[in-house]
C-alpha cells in the first residue's frame, strides 16, 4: 500500500526529471511567469549563448513593476522604464512568447494575472523572476521566486536545479474575530514564527480559518510566505479554487473540465501524512496586526506597545533599537496614534476585488484626513474594469483617495509612486524594509486594507474596529 503523500511530494515527483549529483532536482517547470525587470538580461544571455526559448507556449508576460500608475502614454518620461517595456515587447514577439502588455486589458501585477486567467492551476510548478511568486500556492501549485540566471535557465530548458525543502504544515483553527483578515493572519504567522523560522521549509496552510478562506484571501497569505523566510507556501486544492478557476480564459474547458478536477484533487495532501514540522494557531490569538519595524516579523496587535529595547532578551535589543531608530518610534508606546503621511492601497498582496470591495463598504461617508496621501492602485486591469462598474472607484474618490491604473506602484516604487523624505506610510504591500518604497529615510507600516482606510481617514494607525465600528460589524 502506498503511504500517504503530501502535496509538495506529489507535485515534485510529477516534475523531477533526475537526480543531479549534489543531490538537487532538474524540475520541470510547467509555468514560467516573466514581467519586464528581470527578463532583459536573460533574453541577453540567451542571445549570448545562441538560444531560444524552449518552450514558449508555456511563458506569459506582463508588466508591473515599473510602470506609472498615472500618466500612461508611451513613452515613458523614465527612459529606463521605457527602454525595459520596449525589451520585453521585442523579446516575446522574437520568441512568440503570450503578453499581457498595456493595451491588451488584461495587464496587471503578474501575480494577479496568472490567477484571474486561470494560467494558475493546482498541481503545477510554477516560476517567476520575483520574490512573491509563492502567491500562486493558493491553488494548490508550488510556485517560488527565482533570480535572473534562473529565469535564462527556465526560458533555456523549462528546468530548474532544485533542492527540495523541507515541509511545516500550519494549521490556523477556530474563528476570526472581526475586523481581523487574512492580511492579519500571515502578519501574525510571520511574528510568531519570524523572518527566518521558515528557511529550508515550504508550509502548507490548513485549518478551518484557512478552509473557509476564498481564493483571493488564500493569494494573500501565501504571497507573504516568502517574508517568513520560506521558499514557498500553498494551500491544498478544493470545491473553492475548482469553482475559481471554472470558465477562465486558460483553464480546461467543458469537455476536460472533470478530468481537470479529478486530477487536481489528486494531488492534494493524503490523511495521515507525515510533516517534518507542525505548528497550530489558535485564531482567537490573532488581532489586526501592524508592523512597527523594518521587516514583516517586527509587528504587533493594534492594541498593544512597541516593544522596549530595554524589556527585551540583549540578543535582540539592537535589531529593536535599529528598528525604532529608522521608525522614529518610542520603545514602550502605543502604535495607536502614530501620524501617518501615505495611505496606499495596493501590491499583489491585497489589490484585488475583494480589497476594495471592502474597503468601498467600510469607508463611505468618510473623508482623508487633512495631509494625508492616499492612493488606490488596482492590482489588474480587470480588477480597476470591475471597481468601476460597481462604483467603487467613485466611493474612494468621494474619500479622498487617488484611483490609479493597475501596477506594483509605491509597494517597492520601482516607478514614480514613491515616499518623499521621511514620509511615514500606512500600506497593504508585504515589505516594509528601509528604503523599500522609494526613499531611504522613509517608513512603512504594513496592514490590512481596511487598516490602511482606517489610517487615511483619522491621519494617524488606527484600529478599524473603533474607526468604522457599525459598518465593520458587518463583516463579523
């Protein structure tokens, strides 16, 4: 009798082309994802060695780091912008590889655009040039970042030299409370586990609160995994990601829809598997979480104090007095009425429908504060259609906010969004790192989306709960 398998094993054994002699895998890769920042020195080297692309039919391209979110014409008033989209275009004609460019409507950050196509399938190994790439595990796929020489190997061979991980299964049990999302629950993970408990280590979320997440809730926290230092993270496939994926542009049509499903329930982790690590989470623990700190792992609940450096273990005193140094924060006080400068609503961790849909519920009859920068910045082009058509785009201008065109914006302002000086902001994004949005002094404080609204409208971090309270119970 075979014993019970997990997902990661089923899905690296169905790829595993051979064993190397230092004892990695030649993987196949069934997904390549390419956008336009670390695609032109792959194709470069490609040239460089004679080459072409292996397999085309199975690279998609889209952009979204660099492009402006405002002014859209080209070409571009950054001529390196420019010059990057102007590569991309040139090398998927050269090589027939499918592009989502800026004029086709189905643009958007490429961690949105697999999905909402339906490229995105359970069972799949999946690579992209960009550190996020784990967002794909939602559906039940392994799907991890890769550098530059990596993607030339991808575009080169379809295959990629891999050292297989190790696997920790976190189950997340029991009832959120509301007001708490799943932007909240892999903050909470990240600061239970740290920036580096998840080295060498896929994880596979489970539990009732991850099983009764939708689709978009499942992206969010898999996009992060990588900020807790794990090589990629997913969730089993189910009836939620099948009826996700039924009907989009690339998944089976009618005729092989069945055998899809049946072959991607396969893959999903048997009963009674064996795991190299288990960690359960209790959601009753988990608060609307805030960082208040240079990485994802340096937060805390909205009700509680920054840490002290002087009431803490002296192994992690300096990287906290580091921390609130660049933070310009106070060991000991509350994160609770620290005046924010930016709002932004954005990134591929939350700049889906369902963000906004929210945010659009929570934030009517509300103004910006005096002094505030906010700005909504749509993860797609379908995304921004379908805000529009609900009115959605009209409720957050009516607030205050800037409604942009779809891209990665001021999450890592590889283009004009950027934080200017010490610019504190309350953002969506997943980093929160120095000089991460734009300016080296500038200051980050990742949230929910809802927290961020909540941030815009009183000018300060602010707990939602108390911010929107009646419109908030809603959602309970």
């Amino acid at each position: 009798m075979t014993p019970p398998r997990t997902l990661l094993d089923k899905v690296w054994d169905a790829h595993a082309v051979r064993e190397l002699d230092n004892g990695q895998t030649q993987l196949f890769i069934g997904t390549h994802l390419i956008h336009e920042v670390t695609s032109p020195q792959a194709f470069g080297m490609l040239r460089d060695l004679g080459l072409a692309v292996r397999m085309p039919e199975r690279t998609f391209a889209t952009v979204d780091h660099i492009v402006p979110t405002d002014v859209r014409e080209e070409p571009f008033a950054d001529e390196l912008a420019d010059e990057m989209i102007k590569a991309l275009h040139a090398n998927c004609k050269q090589h027939g590889i499918t592009y989502f460019d800026l004029h086709s409507g189905q643009q958007g950050i490429v961690h949105m655009v697999g999905p909402e196509q339906g490229i995105t399938q359970p069972g799949a190994t999946i690579a992209c040039g960009d550190s996020h790439t784990s967002t794909h595990g939602a559906f039940g796929a392994v799907a991890f970042g890769i550098g530059t020489s990596q993607v030339r190997d991808v575009l080169a061979t379809q295959t990629l030299a891999m050292t297989k991980p190790k696997l920790r299964r976190i189950e997340v049990n029991g009832t959120l409370g509301h007001g708490v999302y799943a932007k909240d629950v892999i903050l909470h993970i990240i600061r239970t586990l740290g920036v580096n408990g998840g080295i060498g280590y896929a994880y596979e979320y489970a539990g009732e609160v991850v099983e009764r997440m939708s689709m978009e809730e499942r992206m969010t926290v898999c996009n992060m995994s990588i900020e807790g230092g794990a090589r990629c993270g997913y969730v089993n496939p189910d009836e939620t990601t099948f009826d996700y994926l039924q009907g989009r542009p690339y998944a089976p049509g009618a005729d092989d829809w069945d055998e899809a499903v049946a072959r991607w329930r396969s893959f999903a982790s048997d009963p009674g598997c064996a795991y190299d690590d288990v960690v359960e989470i209790d959601a009753a623990d988990i608060a609307p979480t805030v960082t208040w700190g240079i990485n994802p792992g340096q937060a805390i609940a909205i009700t509680e104090d920054v840490p002290h450096p002087d009431r803490v273990d002296p192994a992690g005193r300096a990287a906290i007095v580091e921390a609130l140094q660049h933070m310009k924060l106070e060991g000991g006080a509350p994160i609770r009425g620290t005046r924010v400068d930016v709002a932004f609503l954005g990134s591929c961790t939350n700049a889906r429908l369902s963000d906004f849909i929210e945010v659009a519920r929570v934030i009517a009859g509300h103004r910006v504060a005096p002094g505030v920068h906010a700005i909504a910045v749509p993860g797609s082009t379908l995304v921004k259609e379908e805000c529009e058509r609900r009115g959605i785009d009209k409720v957050l201008l009516a607030a205050g906010f800037e409604w942009r065109a779809a891209g990665c914006s001021m999450c890592l302002a590889m283009n004009p969004d950027k934080l200017v000086g010490d610019q504190l902001c309350a953002s969506s994004s997943n980093r929160n790192f120095k000089g991460r949005q734009g300016s080296p002094t500038g200051r980050t404080i990742l949230m929910s989306p809802v927290m961020v609204a909540a941030a815009a409208v009183t000018g300060m971090v602010a707990d939602a709960r108390e911010v929107f309270g009646r419109e908030q119970a809603v959602r309970a």
